[in-house]
C-alpha cells in the first residue's frame, strides 16, 4: 500500500533544492542527438487509407481540412492544413454486457509538419474521442500542438460514452478489456500504429515523441512512462490521478462528511451537498488560510507561494473563528469547521493507515473548480460512477446502482471503508486485474524511463480538489530519496498556487509547459523556473475567478519542488521580481 503519510520537511528539501541546480549543470550533457527536422507528406491524404495497414486496425476515413477550415475557441489562430484520420482498433464485441468495443481514434496530420509526435492523453472516464488538437494544458493555452506542427493522436481510451444510461460513462467497468484499455491498453496499442502512420504519410518517422495529458490524462503519462519507458522522450502531466482508485475513495468519503449537514434539493428532492458548506463559508476559510499562509513565501499578495510550510501553519478548527449558532460571513459553527477538517485529513482505515493523501489548504478552495468536485460530482456521475464500474471488483449492478434516483448518492454515502475498500485491489473471474492494477503505474519510481533518459514534467494545482498536490508530492520525495542528486536531471515538478483541478480558481495559470519540457528533451535546459499568467480581461481566455486586487496581467514565477518563488525587489506583480530560493524553515 502507497505512503501516504505528510510529506517530510526541512533540511532534506534544503539538500534537494542544492541537487535541483546541480542537476541543471548536469543536463547539459544531455545526449548529442540529430536537431528534429520537420517535412511534408509523402503521400497524398486521399490515398493514406489505402496504403497503410496494421494488425487490428481499420481506418474509417482519411481527408484533408483546409488551411484556416477549423477554428478552437480561445484560440485567436485557426488550424493549418492537416489530414484528419478516423479510425479503430480492436473491434470486440463484450462478452458480459453484448455490447461493441474499440479503441477509438483520430489523428490530424499537419502538412507542414515539425518532425514530433503528440499523443493526447484525454481525462475524465475518456469515452470519447476528444478533436486531436494537442492541448498543452493549463488555463486558457493560447496555442495547442496542432498549430505548432506536431502530428497529434486522440483517442476513446477503448470504449464510447453510453448514451442510453445516467451511468454511461463508468458501464464500460462491465467489460474487463474495456478495463484494461482504458487503465493502459489503448496507449499501449494506439503509440506504435501511430508512429507508423506517420512514418507512411511523411516518409520518415517522428523524431521526438511527447505525451501531454491532464487529470486521469496525467494519469496515463505516469502509466505510460511506466509501462512503456521507451515510447516517449518527454511526458507532461498535470493533476495527474495516479492514485485514482484511491482518489476515488476519497471522494465519497468527503461527501460522507458534509452529507449530515446538508439538506435535500427542493428541486429534485436529493441531498445537496452544496448547502453543507456554501461559498460563503468557503471564501471565509480561504481567507483565513490567507492570513496564516500569504506572506510565508516572503510576499503578502494574495498568493501562497509555500504551500508545504502552509499545511504546517493553518489548523481550520484554530484558525476559522466560531460561531455558536449559523454561520455568518465572519464565522462557522464549530460542525462546519469538524467536517471539513475530517475532509481535508482523508479517510483512514480502521488501524489508521491512509487511504489517500490529504488535501491541502490553500485560498483555491474558494473557487468554483472546488466546490464542483468535493460537492457535486462526488456523489454524482464522475467519481461514485467510476467507483461503482471501474474501480471495484466486481462492479456494481446496473439493476441496483442505476444513475436513477437516489442510487449514486445512496452508493457513495453507503461506501464502507472496511467492507468495500478491499475491493480496489480484488480481482474476481473473469476480472483478472485489480483496480490497483490496471489503473496505476507498476513502477511509479519510473526506473527504466528515466534510466533510457526520459524526462517528466509534472505540475499540479495547489487547490486542485480531486488528486491532491501532497499525494504528488509525496510521491516525489519517494521518488528523490530513489534517485538522490540525479533527479533533477529527469524529473520536475511545479506547483501552481490556487489552481483548482487542471485550471481556474485564483490562480495564475496560463503557462508553457510544453515548451519547457521540449527545451529540456531537445537541448538539454532543464527548466530552472517557468513563468505563469493571470489570464484577465483581455486574455484570450479570461479567468472569472482573479481577485480583485490583482493585476490583471500578473505574471508569477513558479519554481521546481521544492524550491519557492520569493520576492526580490521592483514590481510585485511581474514574475521577474521573484527569485527561486530554499523553503523556509
């Protein structure tokens, strides 16, 4: 079972901070391979279909869109010319529920291509096959992988969305190889086809490779880099769900906490776990959490730059003053305050080992993001959904936990540390791979890709509700004291303050990861520090969700774990006013 125990601090970040920069001396010596050079087909999109074959493969169609054809919001350039491939792999029929399957593609092959390869990692329960764009993550990214070039990949994961059940996006839980394609299957199959394909459509492979994905598509580069530690040069996952079965637990176990202080919907007659803890309530904590954590970071401006040295320094039952009856905008009942301190410390089991990592304090939990997840969608068709189909063995009963009704909120309140946990890890018949299994990565200290000379980037936000950032960097340290001074030279994480779950929240989140992860695969510059944007008014994609006292064009440096960004001198709104240094004591 993962340790999940709080994170160490103190003189072992301070030595991990001295082998940050001295494995950034280090990855200069990074291995002389060919510069990537790009070309054009060498054959016609018309015809790819036709001259191309793989085992298991049927391609559905191939056509060319027309420069400036497609336009993606928030994104002021239209696409380039590209050839759009439709396709499957592995048509089945299930054998427990009738149902068909495949793994479910497109591809878009741009004509003027850079030489690289971009499969797109999706989220959620996949289910669809989300347009081959290439997202580079973050909020509100003003350019996508397509538009620089790269040949992208997007796929279903192995299954499609049912559209004929409220559970449509878990049932495919029934079938074991749906499963199994959607823990690590479908990337398995999916990366060496489409590497040939585009080897037949440009006359020559891809010189560089990258994995880019988001939540459970984070989730599939840490699974990835595991599993097949030679496919990629460079992985970027952001709020990655390693752990996303236990996640999962957490979840539920969240909503169980706030459930006794709810009240049904007068609308739909179910409990809302919104009235439990309303964003009132919410902005008050987050404005505690203010108070003790802001200026931690050497800077009070509505930012926590140390997060590590937050969750040392705020205790919401301490912190949050109380009230002795309702809750004002100046206070909470002492019941608010329990249940929420519950939450965030995560479920344990009866002899007090954690289930998951807590979650961490910081003023993000007043943002929408937040109360979306912790509120809504864990007793909704997202985490008691992929709980019920996915993550136990056997799956729950479409008779029983129908999507109907009361019946994913009843499952989730219902959910018993000591009676279903196990059922994460159990294997049953024809159920041959536990949850664990085919959801996590067999090797998370990722030895053999880093060993072939892979490299990760990882961020995570700071108030992301649904994988909390200690697990990540929990795993992290695990991952240091394995690797020791080396480290640097593979691995990177960056923490984004106030970010809820992938983007949003008070955050400045517009950043170029991507870029940083190439720089670092392609010419050895590891990414020292990398700078994010508030995205206001005149953003391609405003954030609703900036204080008011900010900038809105504030730029903030953010710093490899565990270093912090401090305060140096000049603007204080401008990211080049900060420095990274060694977290406080």
């Amino acid at each position: 079972m993962p340790d999940t125990r709080r994170v160490p601090i103190g003189r072992a970040l301070r030595l991990a901070t001295w082998v940050l920069g001295a494995a950034t001396l280090l990855a200069g010596c990074a291995s002389q391979r060919p510069p990537v050079t790009g070309g054009t087909p060498a054959v016609s999109c018309n015809e790819l279909a036709a001259q191309f074959s793989w085992p298991g493969l049927r391609i559905g169609s191939a056509e060319p869109v027309p420069d400036g054809a497609v336009k993606v919001p928030g994104i002021a350039q239209p696409m380039p010319a590209h050839c759009l491939v439709k396709g499957a792999m592995n048509e089945r029929t299930g054998p427990v529920d009738g149902r068909p399957y495949a793994i479910g593609f497109e591809m878009r092959l741009p004509t003027a291509w850079n030489g690289r390869f971009f499969y797109q990692a999706n989220g959620g329960l996949d289910g669809f096959v989300t347009p081959a764009y290439g997202d580079i993550l973050g909020g509100g990214p003003p350019t996508n992988g397509l538009l620089q070039g790269f040949a992208v990949i997007s796929s279903d994961a192995g299954h499609a969305f049912d559209r004929s059940t409220p559970i449509g996006g878990g049932s495919f839980g029934l079938d074991p190889q749906a499963r199994r394609d959607y823990g690590y299957n479908a990337v398995a199959q999916l990366t060496p086809m489409a590497k040939a394909l585009v080897a037949r459509y440009y006359g020559k492979p891809p010189m560089r490779s990258y994995l880019v994905g988001t939540s459970n598509g984070g989730r599939h580069g840490f699974v990835t880099a595991s599993r097949l530690p030679d496919a990629y040069d460079g992985i970027l996952a952001t709020a990655p769900g390693f752990n996303l079965p236990r996640a999962a637990v957490a979840q539920v176990w969240g909503a169980q906490q706030l459930a006794p202080l709810a009240r049904k919907s007068d609308k739909t007659g179910l409990l809302d776990l919104t009235t439990a803890v309303p964003p009132a309530s919410m902005a008050l904590v987050a404005q505690a959490v203010l108070r003790r954590c802001d200026a931690l970071d050497g800077l009070a401006d509505g930012w926590v730059g140390d997060l590590v040295a937050c969750q040392r320094a705020f205790d919401v039952r301490r912190d949050v003053p109380s009230c002795t009856g309702a809750a004002t905008q100046d206070c909470l009942p002492a019941a608010q305050k329990e249940a929420l301190a519950r939450m965030f410390g995560g479920p344990h089991t009866a002899g007090g080992e954690a289930v998951y990592a807590p979650m961490a304090w910081d003023p993000g939990v007043a943002g929408k993001g937040w109360a979306q997840w912790k509120q809504e969608y864990s007793v909704g068709p997202r985490d008691a959904v992929a709980l019920a189909y996915v993550f136990t063995t056997p799956p729950a009963s479409p008779e029983v936990v129908t999507g109907r009704g009361s019946t994913l909120i009843d499952f989730a309140l219902g959910f018993d540390l000591t009676r279903d946990l196990p059922r994460i890890r159990a294997t049953e018949g024809r159920y041959t791979e536990s949850a664990m299994g085919f959801m996590t990565p067999p090797d998370p200290l990722m030895k053999d890709f880093i060993d072939h000379g892979g490299k990760l980037v990882v961020a995570h936000g700071s108030a992301d509700p649904v994988f909390s950032p200690l697990d990540t960097i929990a795993w992290y340290e695990r991952l240091r004291a394995a690797r020791g001074e080396q480290l640097g030279d593979s691995v990177r994480l960056f923490l984004i303050p106030g970010m809820n779950h992938s983007r949003g929240g008070p955050a400045a989140d517009q950043v170029d990861l991507l870029g940083a992860l190439m720089r670092w695969v392609e010419q050895g510059q590891a990414p020292a520090s990398v700078v994010a944007a508030a995205r206001g008014p005149a953003s391609n994609a405003p954030n609703p969700e900036l204080p008011p006292g900010w900038s809105p064009t504030r730029t903030r440096l953010l710093c490899p774990y565990p270093q912090v960004a401090r305060y140096q001198s000049g603007d204080a709104e401008r990211a080049d006013s900060f420095v990274c240094t060694a977290p406080g004591p």
